[in-house]
C-alpha cells in the first residue's frame, strides 16, 4: 500500500526532525538532498516520528489482546463450551488473556492475596519482600521490607487493617496495614514457617512450620499460646475453617490433619495422597450442594453436610475430603505437574487450581470435570485468590510475574 506525495512529505520532515532532534547531522544533510526536505522544519513535526512509533506498538498490542480474545471465543463455540449465563455472577470464571502482568519481584512469588476491603492486592516472594498492587488499574504501590529471607505465606484479618506475613527466617510479622509498618514480629517455630493464618474473630493467628508444628498466637500480645504436634515431616499450609473451630494442615507426610482449635486434638487424618500435598482450602457452604450432586450425598436425607475440604498434591491430584466421616469424596485428575495453590470459587460451583504444569484450570465440582484450563504463566504456578465480591482471580509464578484475571 504506498503513500501519497502528501503522506510522503509528512513522513520525510518527522524523519528529518527525528535525525535532527538526536543530532544525527550526517545522515540528516544526506537525507535532505537526498528526499528534496526544506532544512527548516515546522514545529508540528517535533517528536512526531516517536509519538506515532509508540501509539502504533500501543495499537498492536490491543490488536493482540483482542484477536486472542477472539479465538478463545471462537473455540468455545465450536466445542459447545459450558452454557452459562453471563448474568449470574456465580458463573463468571477467569478469561485469558490476563487484564494486567505486574513485574516488580526479584524472586520467585510465593504467594498472592486479595485485600478483604481495598481494590489492593499483596504479593509475597523469595526476594524477601512484600509487594502491594491496584489490581482495578494495575498500578504498583508500595513496598513492605523487613524479613531477611523468602517470605512464604500472606494473611489479613477480616477488617483488612492487620496483614500477617511468614517467613523462611523463622518469624512471623504482623503489619499496620494503615500505616504500612511492622508491629510486631513473632518468634518461637525452630525452622522455615511456611503458612500463616489469621483466625476469623481477628483476635488469633496460626502458623505452620517446617519444625513440624502448628503454632497458635494471641494477635495483642503475639505471645504463643498453643502448639499442636502431630504431622512427621514439613507442615505445608494451615487454613481455619468459616467459623474458626476447626484448622486443615497439610504436610510433606502425605496426610492432611484436621484439628479442633478449642482442644487442640486431632479430629482426623486424612491419608490418600501418594506425595507430598502443597494446599489445602476448606470449600465455603455455597459449594455443598455441588459437593453433595458430585459424591451422590442426599442432603435432604442427611442430619448434617460436611465440612469438606480439598487438598492439592505433588502426586498431581486434588481430593476432596469430607472431614465427618473422613473420608475422600473424589479426585480430581487433570494437572500434568504438582499442584501449588487452590481455591473456590465465590459461587461454589468451581475450583481453580494452579499448578507446576504453568496452567490454570477450573473445574466444575458438580461434573467432576476440568471445564477450562488456562495458559497462566512462562514457569511453575505457585499460587491463586479469587475476590469475595469483584470478578477478579490473580495469580503468582517463579516467573516473578503476578498476573491480575478478569472473570465473564
């Protein structure tokens, strides 16, 4: 497609304003008599050539952005994917491609959580840092320093002002999350603390450690108030169950551990996995029905339903766990690589997974069955949040990207 005499022209001055703002004397006298341009050069064309070449490369992107759009819509067309009706919030899940790439890390992301009440994200790495993002506009905040090794896990309390952040320096830091400082830091694990966890009153914290404890602190004071003994190797993750009486640890043992936070006794073993297991999430009440229709449990006929809980393994494997007869439910089988990070959807009718194999899928528990599986990032998946209330799911890598997932 050629240009006009006058396209010609305009595109000959920015040129020779472009060579001559960046004193490429030479070349700009050669082109002048060379392409017959006046040496004086109207104030019009300064930086021309620089804004076009950047508003084009802006222009690409988009032009990426929607044809991929495009092919993912054209796939799931031809499949028949999932009818589902794009008014209903509970059946939003996440769409490629990713709405933003947040790049800022040094190290591998160990972990990303939602803000319970800010549009804000956090993110932990093996940098030693504490990154905190917007995730509506993309933009980085700020920056939390203090632990003096790879921070491992993230938590806020319900009101969102307390962040509790763990560390492979064997402590644990509690944040004003207003101020933005560090208030208190508790020591007592004797190894790595790789999970952190706040209790739902807020008045509590529970840690687990590579010591092979579970820890459990009074917030006001950070003083150690239990210790729960029981797994025989690393302790993974704990998590604390709605109403706070119950915690689900995880270990590299194989077994997922129910505790009753009251007494601190074990309520159940849960052994099925053939490796170690890296997450565990207890599944919200909005997922018992699809739980029930998944493992044919009539809820009608049945006095009580649940809890139940997943679990996901380096054996590659999910399960889900009914913790009153402790027993598995189902197993999940899709990942091609250990599983890293789990959580349900809001509506209860999907889990997503992330996991070594750089996906992230999305299953739908009613049919037992991964319906989507997203390319998520260049290396391992490490970890995934879904929002209470906005459709949005970000996720973190060892490609040291956090990326921020718009759901429709």
């Amino acid at each position: 497609m050629g240009l006009s005499q006058k396209q010609k022209e305009e595109l000959n001055k920015a040129i020779a304003d472009y060579l001559m703002s960046n004193g490429y004397t030479k070349t700009l006298s050669e082109f002048q008599k060379e392409a017959d341009v006046p040496t004086e050069i109207e104030n019009k064309y300064a930086g021309l050539l620089e804004k076009k070449w950047t508003s084009v490369i802006r222009l690409q992107k988009k032009v990426l952005d929607l044809e991929a759009k495009l092919s993912e819509t054209e796939k799931e067309i031809q499949v028949g994917g999932p009818t589902r009706d794009r008014n209903n919030p509970s059946e939003w899940i996440p769409r490629p491609p990713e709405r933003y790439s947040l790049i800022g890390h040094r190290g591998p992301i160990t972990r990303v959580v939602f803000h319970p009440v800010f549009n804000v994200i956090v993110s932990s790495s093996e940098d030693a840092t504490i990154k905190i993002w917007d995730y509506e506009s993309g933009d980085y905040e700020r920056t939390l320093k203090g632990h003096t090794d790879s921070v491992q896990d993230l938590s806020f309390d319900h009101t969102g002002k307390w962040l509790a952040s763990c560390s492979a320096d064997m402590t644990i830091k509690l944040w004003d999350f207003q101020g933005y400082e560090c208030v208190r830091t508790l020591r007592g694990h004797d190894h790595n603390v790789s999970s952190v966890a706040f209790m739902p009153n807020g008045d509590f914290i529970v840690s687990a450690s590579r010591d092979k404890t579970i820890k459990v602190w009074v917030m006001a004071t950070g003083y150690c108030v239990k210790t729960l003994t029981g797994h025989r190797e690393w302790v993974r993750m704990v998590r604390v169950n709605g109403d706070g009486s119950l915690l689900a640890s995880c270990s590299n043992d194989h077994t997922v551990r129910v505790w009753v936070v009251a007494t601190g006794e074990c309520k159940a073993e849960l052994r099925e996995h053939e490796h170690v297991i890296e997450c565990v999430a207890w599944a919200p009440e909005s997922s018992y029905p699809y739980v029930c229709e998944a493992a044919n449990i009539e809820m009608k006929k049945v006095q009580r339903v649940g809890p139940f809980v997943i679990s996901g393994s380096r054996d590659k494997t999910i399960k889900l766990w009914d913790v009153g007869t402790a027993q598995c439910l189902f197993t999940l089988v899709g990942h091609d690589n250990w599983v890293r990070g789990l959580v349900f959807h809001p509506g209860g009718k999907f889990i997503i997974s992330v996991a070594d194999d750089k996906t992230i899928r999305i299953w739908d528990i009613k049919n037992r069955r991964n319906t989507k599986t997203l390319e998520g990032h260049q290396h391992f998946v490490t970890s995934v949040d879904f929002h209470k209330t906005t459709p949005y799911v970000i996720t973190g890598s060892v490609d040291q990207c956090v990326k921020i997932w718009q759901c429709r």
